[in-house]
C-alpha cells in the first residue's frame, strides 16, 4: 500500500469510527455537518499532498543528477588546470557556478514543499502523517526533508596517453613530436638524361649534324594585365636532312624549354608583396607552344600542349630562399616534330605563334591594345563589368603558360607570340623600360639555308 493509500486510509477510518460511534450527550445535527466538513478536507488535503510527494521525489532525482554532473565537470576543471589551459578552466569555472545555482534552486523548491504538506496535513489532526523515504533508504515520517546526497567523490586521472600511443603514469610530460620529414626537393631532367635538383642550368649537349640550338625571346602579356613583359624559350631544331635543298621535303623535330627569366620572377615576386602574399613556389599547371614556318618553307603548324593541375602541375617553381633572385627557371616542354617543303630559295626559318593583344578591362580599367593589321581578336576576353576574369581566344592558346598563386586563387595565363615589344623609357618610379606596341618583326629561328 503506498503513502497516499496509507494515508487515505488513515483518515477514512477515522471518519469511519467518528460516523459510527454512539452519539454523546449533547450531540446535535451541527456536530454531524461539522465531522463530514472535516472528512471532505481531509480527501483533499490526501490528495494534494500525495501530488507533492511526487514533485519532491522528482526534485530529489534532479539534484541527485546535478551532484553527478557537478563532480563530472570538477574533473574536467582539474584536468585543464594540469594543463595550463587558464580560458578552459574559466570555462568550466562557470559551469560549476550554474550547477550550484540550480541546485540551490531546486533545493529551494523541494523545501517549499515539504513546508506546503505540513500545512496539509494539519487539516486533518487524527491522521497519521504520511512518510517520506529518502534517497539513502531511510523512511521518515512527514514533514522531513531529505539530506543532500553527498558530492561524488573526483578521480583524477592517474595515466596519460601520448600522441605517439604509449601509456604513461602521472605526472608524465609527453614529448615533443618529430618533426615532419622534408618535402621532396624538385628536379629538373636535362637533355642529357641528367636528373638535377632546380633552380638548375642544364649545360648545353653537342647538336647532331644540321641541328641549331636558339635562344628565342618572345612578345607576352599576361591575363592579370600587368605591365607587358619579354618571355624567352629554348629551341634546338634537328631537320631530317642537311643540306636542305630546293623543293625537298623534310622533318624538323623542335625540342622546347621556356626559360623564366629572374628578371620575370622577381617582378612576379613584387606583385605578391604589394598584394600581401609571401614569395611561394608557384606551380606551373599548363604549358603549350606552337610552332610554324616563318619563311622558305611550307607546312602546318605544331603543337606541343602539357595540362596539368595544381595537385599534379608539370613543375613547380620552388620558393626563393632570398630575394631578389639571381637566376631563372627552366621547364622542359618536349619535343614535337613537324613536316615541311622547301621553298626554291632562301632559308627556311620558324616562329612561335600565339596572340599577347591584350582585351579592354574594367578593374585595373585598361583601354584595349591596337590590333595590327591580319589579327582580328585579342589573346583572351576579359570582365568589362566585374572582377578580372579571362577567357582565351583561339589564337590565344597557341603558345602560353599558365600558374597557381595564392593557393590556387589566382591562376593568370602567361600568353606569348613571336616577336619583340617595342622598348621605352621607364615611367617612374619603376626602374625597368616600358614595353609595347608596335610590335618588332620576328627573325625567327633554325634558318637552314635552301641549297
């Protein structure tokens, strides 16, 4: 039977035994009325006080979870105290000030309670009081309030795991870990099969009969639209016959290498600054360079075309160590052989072809270049109306390098055609001339004589 059924009991078989008793001297029908008063109060006062008992014993559960929760976060406070961390410790500072407060708060509640069912439970003064059991076990008669469970005891942790897996007793300080290995150092593979740690000059290997090696500098323009630059490749041209002779028709095998000069490297570098970015390694993720007959012979055009990814790139140009630089970068292209037929005359020579003409801009706002007379578009299609963007045009991706700055943010496309910019003095304050337009004749390279 529980408390309420005890209770009610209780109290009913006194109203029982109050109704059934032979009635005194001087008993009358206001005594009656008055005893079925006192049993209606009575029903109520059982009720509502079995309705807070309920209250109670859940108010006593939730200060018992927050005692546990209480001990849980001192452990987590000791443990980050160990550690130095002063804003973790704050942190759990506060929690435990909230916990503390809640459980005032409940405690309050619990009290009021136990104080509301002794006012019940003197409504009906022949009834045995109800009881209370505790936590602890114990049952006690109403009105009790139940003791505060004691706080759970804090374990320390006695044992520290290292990063490196092994198990230590405390107080342990785990070491340091080992540094990371180096990152491979990047390569450059010669001509002559020599595999060399870059920034590295490949020395120059004996030509075969007929071969020309040729330092080709070439008209560029880049897709961020800096100032107009002078990019050089290298180039030997192995003919399939020498002597060439009038009408003959003959192979030429072009092996490519662009040369990125120091000059250009630390301009590129000095634009990262005044951008706020460190001097990295850039990564070159596509590369491609056209050749065609320039004079004394006749043919279509070749193409050698490398793509890559800034994950995978064909090289990467390794962070300079000081600056400014004092020497350039070589990426080998390959090689691509082309079929031709002799003029009757003259020397057959080549060229590189592309388009650096550059489009009209709106951020740097840059006024289209010129178009000389045969060229009908512009290397590439930039933004009018937002930021700088570039889409190339056909001629445009004849002959062109491509890089991946600031993490990839900026990939501009490095775009070259035979020729020279014309040179002009420097506009202050930079130190370096002034290149542009009109474009100076290209001469070529290879020039085998037409016997």
């Amino acid at each position: 039977m529980n408390v309420r059924s005890r209770f009610v009991a209780i109290v009913c078989v006194a109203a029982v035994a109050m109704a059934g008793a032979p009635a005194a001297f001087g008993d009358s029908m206001n005594d009656v009325v008055a005893s079925a008063h006192v049993d209606h109060r009575c029903d109520h006062a059982v009720a509502t006080v079995a309705r807070l008992m309920a209250q109670q014993d859940l108010l006593n559960s939730q200060i018992q979870v927050l005692f546990e929760q209480l001990g849980a976060v001192d452990v987590l406070r000791a443990s980050a105290a160990d550690s130095g961390d002063a804003q973790l410790v704050a942190k759990f500072d506060r929690r435990l000030a909230q916990i503390n407060r809640e459980i005032a708060n409940k405690s309050s509640q619990r009290d009021a309670i136990a104080n509301r069912q002794l006012q019940l439970i003197a409504r009906c003064p022949n009834a045995a009081p109800p009881t209370i059991t505790c936590p602890d076990g114990s049952v006690n008669l109403l009105p009790f309030t139940c003791p505060d469970p004691p706080p759970p005891t804090t374990v320390l942790p006695t044992t520290v795991t290292c990063p490196d897996g092994t198990v230590h007793q405390l107080p342990f300080t785990c070491p340091p870990p080992p540094p990371p290995p180096p990152p491979p150092t990047p390569t450059i593979t010669c001509l002559n099969g020599s595999v060399n740690p870059v920034p590295f000059d490949c020395p120059p290997i004996p030509l075969p009969p007929g071969a020309s090696s040729d330092v080709v500098t070439l008209a560029c323009n880049s897709t961020l639209q800096h100032p107009k630059f002078e990019f050089a490749y290298q180039v030997i041209a192995v003919p399939s016959a020498s002597p060439i002779t009038a009408g003959l028709a003959f192979d030429v095998t072009f092996d490519v290498t662009a040369v990125v000069s120091a000059e250009y490297l630390n301009s590129l570098y000095a634009s990262l600054s005044l951008a706020g970015q460190p001097a990295g390694a850039i990564p070159i993720t596509e590369a491609a360079a056209t050749v065609a007959p320039l004079s004394g012979a006749t043919g279509p055009a070749v193409q050698i075309k490398l793509i890559g990814t800034r994950a995978a790139p064909i090289v990467t140009i390794p962070a300079p160590t000081t600056l400014p630089v004092t020497s350039g970068f070589s990426v080998p292209l390959g090689a691509v052989t082309g079929s031709y037929t002799a003029d009757a005359s003259g020397t057959a020579s080549f060229t590189f072809v592309g388009n650096a003409w550059a489009p009209a801009l709106a951020s740097p706002p840059t006024a289209a270049d010129v178009l000389p007379p045969g060229v009908t578009e512009p290397g590439w299609i930039g933004s009018l109306t937002g930021p700088p963007t570039a889409v190339l045009t056909p001629t445009g991706s004849l002959t062109r390098t491509r890089l991946s700055l600031v993490n990839g943010l900026v990939t501009p496309h490095l775009l070259c055609m035979g020729g020279n910019w014309t040179s002009a003095p420097p506009i202050p304050p930079a130190l370096d001339p002034t290149l542009g337009a009109p474009l100076l004749p290209d001469v070529g390279f290879g020039n085998f004589a037409i016997l």
